[in-house]
C-alpha cells in the first residue's frame, strides 16, 4: 500500500495506477484498516447484481408506474398465473375455449375487456374433433369473424399423447420447454390457456414443495412473455370462506395470483353456472357472472335477457326462473290450474312491480316471439303434457 503526504480524507477511495488505496499519513493503523473495509465493501455493494437490481433508483423516472396488464379484465392477469377449478362437467374447457376466441379476435369476454393478442388452447382432455366442433359452435354463439383468429388463435389437442405432461417431479419436461419456445415464435401472446393440470402435471398435488416448483415455474414462463397463463384444474370438494380449491395441496391457491371457479348444475343444461373471482391479488374481486346453457354454450344471464322489453318481460323471466330452480312446472294455457301468467301475479316480484295477468300474459307472448321461453314436455308422454321453460 502507498501513503502519500498531504492528502485530505476525501481521497480515502482514491487509487494509485496499481490500484492501490491512498490514504493520508496522520491516519492510525485502524482508521486505515476500517476505511479500508469500508471502501471493498462499497465495491462490493456495487458489484452485487441483486442489489443493482434491487436499488429503487430505477423508479426515480418521472412519470407514473406502469399498470397491471391484462388479457381479460379483471380476471386473467398478464405475466402471472390464473387458476382456474371447477367441477367436473361444469363448462370449465368451453370457457377456456371461448376465452382463447375472445382475446385472439378482442371480443369481450363474459361481457368483460379483453386485449387483443395471441392465444393458445394447450387441451390434454379433448380429442381433435370435439375442440373442433366446440369451436364452430363458440363462432356460431359470438358471432366472431373467422378471419380475426387468423395467426392468432392457436388450439392444440394433446389428448392421448407424450406432450401431455408438462411438469413431473424432476421438474420440466421437454413439452413444456417447446411450449415456452413457442410463446417466442408468437406475435404478442396475451393468454395461454393448460387444460388440465391433473393431466399436465405429473408430481404429487399433495405435495406443497412440488406444486409451489410448477407455479413458480409458471409464473416466471408467463412474466418472461408477458402472457396471462391460465391453468385449469379440478376443483377440491373442501371450499372454505367461498374460496375454491384445486385438488391436491392449497398451494395451487396459495400461489396463483388470481383464482376464478366454476360452479353450477354441472352436466344438466336447466340450472345456472356461476363464474365466481375468489382471489384478486391486483384487482377488486369482480361480481359473480350469472351463466346460462343456450345453443349448448354458455351466454351470460343478462345476455339472454337483454332483449326484454317492458317491466313485465323481467318480471315473468324472473318467476319462471324460480319455478324452475324449484322443479315446479307451469303452463301457457288458461285453462290449467297452473297457467303461469296467474300463478306469477302472487309472486314477490310481480306484486313488487305491481304486475298482474293481463301483463303477464301479454310478456309470456312476446317471450315465446322472442324465443326468451320455450315449452317443453314433461311427465308421462301419454299426458302431452308441456311446461313453459326459459330456452336453453
């Protein structure tokens, strides 16, 4: 170490050509010794790359900070992991599929905005030929030009194949690394969409440390390309405090930054699917989406009655509702004791609105032009007995 005369202690990080410290003589061994530590700490410091990536001098900029992105506001989450659980046969896939349609063309998803970008339907459960039936019937319901999914929409079937399995207990398997190579071939992946993770994942779901691997594995494939990546699972049968559960560990919970569950009549097309934000890390939980089958897709409630016209309309669509999630059929005729224009005028909801007969029975007609209702047979066929029923 060279000493030179003379200098101030503002020199202390100076150095000489060998790069030697210089330091003042009056200076103590200790003072010197303890400078000395100070400044290979300081150099220390400024080689750590964590803390020049953890320095807050990189938000000095003037300007507001960047917002969340999203492919689906508020539910799916771009750079990070959606889960997605549901019972079996509840519409978990169809909505995946819709959704994938919604963002590649920018339609609006369940009523809620998208931003339009690429992508991809990753499908272990289904064949070929059901998404490709699945997908002419989302085209018929949204009325989506196919050629705004041109480049866009990708949709994969790996039902029955090796690809399947993107995630075992080693970790990664060669699927999932061609499958994060090709959200990089891709123009502006917005949504990736795996179906199903009892197939795609392969480690124990019970076992915390491997589900936390696999997401936190997700969540850094999804923050690298800017992707919301949404995974579907099967629900647990334990709910706590409305939370829904993937089967397996509550890390799958724990660990996703937004939970959307699927919940309803399952595999009967009469009774309501509910789509229910039971976690949001970066947003307001959204109301609950009120679904129902029609054209064997599932439309948003309000959808299928946006086309009533009068107070009545809402009225009948309301009561008939109730009767059916009651299992108590009623009729269009005036002659059966349980003609429904008769039977809804003592209905909360009709006297609320003050509604009776005559009005009723002028909305049931406009209903059944509309196609809103429909009748359909009931008890013995002998009978030819027929309810009135809100049209699927």
């Amino acid at each position: 170490m060279i000493i030179e005369d003379g200098l101030s202690t503002e020199t202390l990080n100076d150095r000489n050509p060998d790069g030697d410290l210089v330091f003042p003589i009056h200076e103590t061994p200790e003072e010197r010794e303890r400078k000395a530590a100070a400044a290979e700490k300081k150099q220390q410091f400024e080689r750590s790359k964590f803390i020049g990536r953890a320095s807050i001098e990189r938000w000095t900029a003037p300007g507001p900070a960047p917002a969340i992105p999203w492919a689906v506001r508020p539910l799916f989450p771009r750079g990070m992991v959606t889960l997605l659980p549901g019972e079996g046969g509840v519409g978990k896939s169809l909505l995946c599929q819709t959704a994938v349609i919604s963002v590649a063309s920018g339609e609006p998803f369940l009523g809620l905005e998208v931003t339009r970008g690429s992508a991809l339907g990753w499908f272990g459960e289904d064949p070929e030929h059901v998404l490709h039936e699945r997908h002419k019937r989302i085209l018929r319901a949204t009325k989506v030009d196919e050629a705004m999914l041109r480049k866009r929409a990708f949709i994969l079937s790996t039902f029955g194949k090796p690809e399947s399995v993107l995630f075992d207990s080693k970790g990664p398997t060669s699927a999932l690394t061609e499958l994060e190579s090709s959200l990089g071939y891709i123009d502006d992946p917005s949504l990736l969409v795996i179906d199903n993770i009892s197939i795609a994942f392969q480690g124990d779901e019970n076992i915390r440390s491997q589900v936390t691997s696999f997401l936190t594995h997700m969540n850094a494939v999804a923050h690298k390309h800017n992707v919301a990546i949404v995974l579907v699972a099967h629900a647990s049968k334990t709910k706590g405090d409305g939370a829904f559960l993937a089967s397996g560990s509550t890390a799958w919970f724990n660990a996703s930054r937004s939970v959307v569950g699927v919940e309803g009549g399952g595999k009967r097309r009469d009774q309501s699917v509910w789509v229910k934000h039971a976690k949001a890390n970066h947003s307001a939980k959204h109301p609950a989406i009120e679904l129902q089958w029609r054209d064997d897709v599932l439309v948003r409630t309000s959808d299928v009655t946006g086309t009533l016209q009068s107070t009545a309309d809402h009225v009948f669509v309301a009561c008939l509702a109730e009767c059916e999630r009651l299992g108590r059929p009623v009729s269009h005729l005036r002659r059966a004791g349980n003609f429904a224009p008769r039977l809804f005028q003592s209905f909360p909801a009709a006297k609320e609105a003050e509604t009776g007969v005559d009005a009723l029975t002028e909305a049931m007609e406009r209903l059944f032009a509309l196609r809103v209702i429909d009748l359909k047979p009931y008890d013995r066929p002998a009978k030819n007995l027929k309810r009135v029923v809100l049209s699927k």
